[in-house]
C-alpha cells in the first residue's frame, strides 16, 4: 500500500514571515502580466530599444516641441502601483477595500513624484483595513433605504483623506526608504558583494521565505533601477533558474534509486516551467547540497555584475523562457552566460556532495521525507509535487483534511450518492467538520484535499485539481477505497504522521485486479464498514458547484421526488440500455424530462458506467443536458433476476433527474440503503410499491 504523509502544521516566526511574504506576493503576482507588458513596451521602444519609437518610448518632443510622454513612463508611474494598491486592498476588504487603497495610493504617486511600489504596498492593504473597520462601526444601524449613501460616501471621504495622508505623510516616509535600500544595493554592487546575497537568498528559497525578499523589495527596487538605467541585475537575484538546474543535473548523473530516476523531469520543471520548488526536496534530502545553491547563485551574480547585464522587467516564473523574453537588449550574452556558469558550479558542487555523501539503497524513502518536509514548511500541499512521487506512489497531505469532493459528469446522480455514503463514513468515525460534496467536473476548483471520481474521470479531473489528492473507484457505494479514506482522515485530522491508506495522483490506479477498485493498491481491500443512515444527513452539490443541503429542505420535496406511480417492481428490460428507457419513460411520464433527456442517459453510460456496487445502478443524463430537466424526479425499477450492466449484475435501477438540490435528499436515502446489506434484502422481498417507499422513509426516521 501507498502512503500519505501528513505535515503537521507549525506555528512559528518561519511561518510568520512565510505568510507575510505570502501576503506581499499576492499583491504583485496577479499583476506580473502587467510588469511584463511594460518590460516589453520598454524593451522594444525606449530610445535604448529594439524598436526605438518616440511617442511610445517617451523620448524626444512632438511637432510642437513638447516632450513625448510616451506608455513607460505613465505605466510605471501610476498603471502598476495603483493595480498592486487595488489588489492588495482587495484582498483585505473585497472590492471596497481595493478602491480606497488605490485612492490613497494615488496622494504617495503625487507626493512622491518617483513609481511608488512599496507606497501601494502600504496603502493598499492600509485603505481595505481602515474601510473595513470604518464600515464595522455602523454595520446594521443604517435606516433601510440609505444603504448605498451612507456606503459610498464613506468610501470616498476615507479615501479623500487617505491620499492627503498619503500625499503629506506616507509618500515622505516611503521615498527616503526608497532610497536608503537603493543605496545599499548600490554600495553592495560597487564594492563587489552583491553575490554575497546568495547566502541569504538560496536558503530562503528552500525555506519558503524567499517572497517577502524579492516580492517585498527585489521587485519594487529593481523596477526603479530599471526605470533609470534601462536594466536591473536585481530581477535576477532570485530567479536564476541555473542553480537549480546544476542539482537537478547532479542527482541525474550521480543519484540514486526514485530521486536519480525523477530528477530529469523535474530539471525540464524547474528549467523550462520555472517552478522552482520542485527542486527543493533534493536540497532537503542531502542538506549540504545548500552550498552548491550558494555557489551557483553567488556565480550568477558575479557574472551579471562584471558583464553589466541584467532583465527590464522581472521575470515570473523563473523559466530560462521567461527570463530571456525580459533580458536587455545588450544583455543577452551575460543573462546566458550567468545561467550556464550558475548551473556549471552547483552542478560541480553538488556532485562532489552526492558522490562523497553515505550511500543508501535507494534515495525514494528519502525525496519522500523530503517533499513532506517540504510541503509541511510551505503550509499546503504543492502542485508540482506529484512529478516527485516516481514509481513509489507517494502522495502528500499536508495538514488536515478539511473538503472531500466527489466529481461526476454531471454532479447529479453518482457522485452525490457517493458523497452521502462517505459522509457517513467520516461522521461515524467522529470527524463531522469534514465537508464532502459532490460537483461536477466542469465546476470543479483547485481548493479541495481530496477528489474522488470514477476511474474513467479521474484524467479529467486532474486538471482542474492539480493540488488535491486523487482517488478513482469503480463502485460509488461499497468501495473500499471510503475506509482508506477515513482512514487518511483520522491520521490527518489526528496530527499523526505515518501510513495512512489512500494514495496519491502517481498511484490511484495501481495494482488492480479486474473485480478490485480502480486505485486499490496491489488489489489490497479494506473490508467495508456499512454506514448506518443519520437524520439531517446533508446532500451535497448542483448544476452551480458544491454545495451542502440539510435534510429539512430534502424531505420538503421527498414525496414530490419519488412517487409511488415510478416504482415498478418487476422491470420488463432485457438489457442494460432497455433499462435505461424504461427508466427514463418513467421520469418522461411524470413530466420531469423530455426525450432528449433519455438519450443523453445512454450517452452518459456510454463514457462512464453509472453502476454503483450492490447491484444498483442509477442512469442519468449528462451536464450538458441539464436544460431538458423540467423538475426533479427519481424512478425506481426492480429487476428480480437481474440484468447485465457492463459485466456487473444489477436488479435495481434508479433513473435521475434533477433541479437543484430537490431530488438529492432520496438519493441521499438510498445510499444510505445499499450500504445496508438488510436494507438491500429487504428490497429484493418487498412485496408491494408501499414497502419500498416506507424503507426510504424508514431509513431516516
């Protein structure tokens, strides 16, 4: 069996600064695009340029005389720090919170006269704070109908008096900062020890604490530099993809066991995608490998130095791609050369480490420490660790587990019955906190711990999911995979760390036999536990996403979802696909769906099964033909001597049709039946519609 690590989370002054970088980041991040358009339009049509354009570039003067204002200037001036001063008070107050930071951004600009970034960086979050707490002080004491007066003119008295305070106090402060750190980067580069601030920097990559040093003042002070002089070395200092390159190729040429094996698709990772942390677990498995970062970057930034080179614009990610397209136009030669000599000396560096280290059997156990350790300092799960897992089925949690979702075609039949079955699970074993949903795969997010679909659906889940942990089943009701699961909770939301029984995105669909589930690993069954049926069980998930409703909404629309006139109890079909029509005409007969509804039943089944285990099967149509449903309804067919769904016996058909969250209370109760193996049998001897329906009544009572 696989295993999953669980990271513990940590509170300390590491994690401290980590969020804060976090935090400084989320600002310029989702603005990068900006920082390059504007690197762009630098680097084409300043006057030093490839494509030297005076109205564009902002040199030289019109017909008239007056000088052209050109896009550099303007954009930088005014375009980026007012987009970081908006994202940043959006991310403290919304919307709201992002137009008084940008507001009073605006009076530092003006006061200040220079790009003001680290200004926005203060007033942004500044502005979304002060309104929030403003806005705290009058919540719910504001007469009905004066709402939107009392909303907007707060905001932009505040805001008025945030740029005076801007403009009188804030901007002094921020430029004398500003150029005392300008200062020092210019001293450190006069005297020759600018490559000395890899001895910071490279172990703060690793660590995670790398974003509050080059989001917080690399980026804010090289764009300044760059301004002036048209370039800026400090767009480098970080993002150097050749230090991580020269490890990776280290562990290629003198590795060993699943870190040797995996180390080349993480170099074309690191190198080509700019993902960085790939390379961190192989520094945290040999941590002397530090010095090679060390000395790689330290030759990188020498070689910027003595050329003269450096980037207009930062480079985001850190891909040899990225940074090429964002070299100076006299750069070029430097920028490569202090790549290929960064990666010549860690290469050199680390391979001596490598060869002189104690030698182990293999070094997977050892990467998968690591990318614990690694993911367990970042405070979430990577996105990239998965590409580190190799042929050892390693996944990583870290933290607890906090959101399961199950994922289907449709977010309507299957999965919301899987997601009542585990559900029950989870709460059982004494972790009701733990929210299980069912979505459809089109409406899926990259938040969830761990995604569950069907095998056939798991590829294209994963996209969309790149985060989460992924298992894949073939039977939604009674798999074994839902113990495993429980399982990885209960060590997750334990604290403990060690095996638990769920694997990862490398290994979902390992060691299968042809009866096991999908993603068993080397076919190992857990035996499964029925879950028994609570009241005000919740049902999760429509068309929209995920979503929870509680039981009180269900039973509201219980008797209107499956009425006694769709229950048949000796169906007439031969055949899988004759069961799917008579079931679909039943929903028809009740005015639920229309016949193109039927047919994307059979188009459903067609891509994916809907059987689910204990000899139940429910067809539904797919996403796309959610408008032919005219209200929610449930059809019940039983088949004594069973039919034959795609090798798999089944005597009971539940067709599916539904709007909202109305018909996921019955599905809810029938999950909550077959995984109830009395409950089944009593299905198969009820004698009359009657006692059908009373055991879904019964079964929540």
């Amino acid at each position: 069996m696989a295993t999953e690590t669980a990271a513990k989370p940590r509170g300390s002054m590491r994690v401290g600064v980590q969020r804060f970088g976090t935090f400084l980041s989320g600002m310029i991040m989702p603005n990068i695009g900006a920082f390059i358009a504007w690197g762009l339009i630098t680097a084409l049509f300043i006057e030093a340029g490839w494509l030297p354009v005076p109205e564009l570039g902002g040199f030289g003067t019109d017909a008239e005389g007056n000088p052209n204002t050109g896009l550099v200037g303007p954009m930088i001036t005014y375009l980026l720090p007012l987009l970081i001063a908006y994202t940043g008070g959006r991310m403290v107050y919304d919307v709201r919170g992002g137009v008084v930071g940008a507001i009073g951004t605006m009076g530092v600009i003006v006061g200040a006269g220079i790009p003001m970034f680290i200004g926005a960086m203060i007033m942004g979050p500044l502005g979304g704070w002060t309104m929030k707490k403003i806005d705290s002080i009058w919540d719910g004491k504001i007469k009905p109908g004066f709402e939107m007066l009392v909303n907007n003119f707060s905001a932009g008295i505040w805001g008025a008096a945030l740029a005076l305070i801007g403009f009188y106090g804030i901007s002094p402060l921020v430029e004398a900062f500003s150029t005392a750190a300008g200062n020092v980067v210019q001293f450190l580069v006069n005297n020759g020890l600018l490559p000395l601030t890899s001895i910071f920097i490279e172990p703060a990559k690793v660590l995670f604490l790398n974003n509050a040093i080059n989001h917080g003042v690399l980026t804010p002070l090289g764009v300044q530099q760059s301004l002036e002089e048209g370039k800026s070395i400090l767009f480098l200092l970080e993002a150097n993809p050749g230090p991580g390159l020269g490890i990776l190729l280290a562990y290629m040429f003198f590795g060993r066991g699943a870190a040797k094996a995996s180390a080349p698709g993480a170099a074309i990772i690191h190198f080509l995608g700019g993902i960085h942390e790939i390379y961190f677990p192989y520094v945290l498995m040999r941590p002397l490998l530090i010095l090679a970062a060390i000395a790689g970057g330290m030759t990188g930034i020498a070689t910027l130095a003595i050329t003269g080179s450096g980037l207009v614009a930062p480079a985001a990610p850190g891909s040899i791609i990225a940074v090429l397209a964002q070299t100076a136009r006299d750069s070029y030669f430097g920028v490569v050369l202090s790549v290929l000599l960064a990666a010549a000396v860690s290469f050199l560096v680390a391979s001596v480490i490598l060869k002189t280290a104690k030698r182990k059997d293999d070094d997977g156990d050892d990467l998968a420490a690591a990318t614990s350790r690694m993911e367990s300092m970042k405070g979430k799960k990577s996105s990239v660790s998965s590409a580190l897992a190799g042929s050892g089925n390693v996944a990583v949690l870290a933290g607890p587990v906090k959101n399961i979702v199950f994922a289907c075609d449709a977010g309507m039949g299957s999965s919301a019955m899987g997601a009542s079955v585990l559900r029950n699970k989870i709460k059982d074993a004494g972790f009701p906190e733990v929210k299980v949903t069912n979505a459809s795969i089109a409406n899926l997010r990259d938040d969830y711990d761990i995604v569950v679909t069907h095998q056939d659906l798991t590829e294209r889940a994963r996209p969309a999911t790149a985060s989460a942990t992924h298992v894949s089943v073939d039977n939604f009701m009674n798999s074994p995979r839902y113990d495993e699961i429980v399982e990885l909770v209960r060590e997750s939301n334990s604290g403990s760390s060690g095996v638990a029984g769920v694997a990862g995105a490398a290994g979902a669909d390992a060691g299968t036999g042809p009866d096991a589930d999908a993603g068993s690993f080397g076919g190992a069954h857990a035996s499964t536990a029925h879950a028994a049926g609570a009241a005000g069980t919740e049902a999760a998930a429509s068309a929209s996403g995920p979503q929870t409703t509680g039981a009180a909404e269900g039973e509201a629309s219980t008797s209107d979802v499956l009425v006694a006139e769709s229950v048949v109890l000796d169906g007439s079909a031969g055949s899988r696909d004759a069961a799917i029509d008579e079931a679909g005409r039943l929903l028809k007969a009740r005015g639920a769906v229309d016949d193109e509804y039927i047919r994307a039943m059979h188009e459903r089944e067609q891509s994916v099964s809907t059987y689910m285990g204990s000899f139940l099967a429910i067809p539904h149509g797919t996403n796309a033909a959610k408008d032919h449903i005219r209200k929610s309804a449930v059809s019940f067919i039983r088949y004594p001597q069973g039919i034959d769904w795609n090798g798999k016996q089944v005597k009971f058909v539940v067709g599916v049709a539904g709007v909202n969250n109305e018909h996921l209370h019955i599905l809810s109760s029938i999950a909550k039946v077959f995984t109830d193996k009395s409950k089944v049998a009593e299905l198969e001897a009820a004698t009359s519609v009657d006692e059908v329906l009373a055991i879904f009544r019964k079964v929540n009572a």
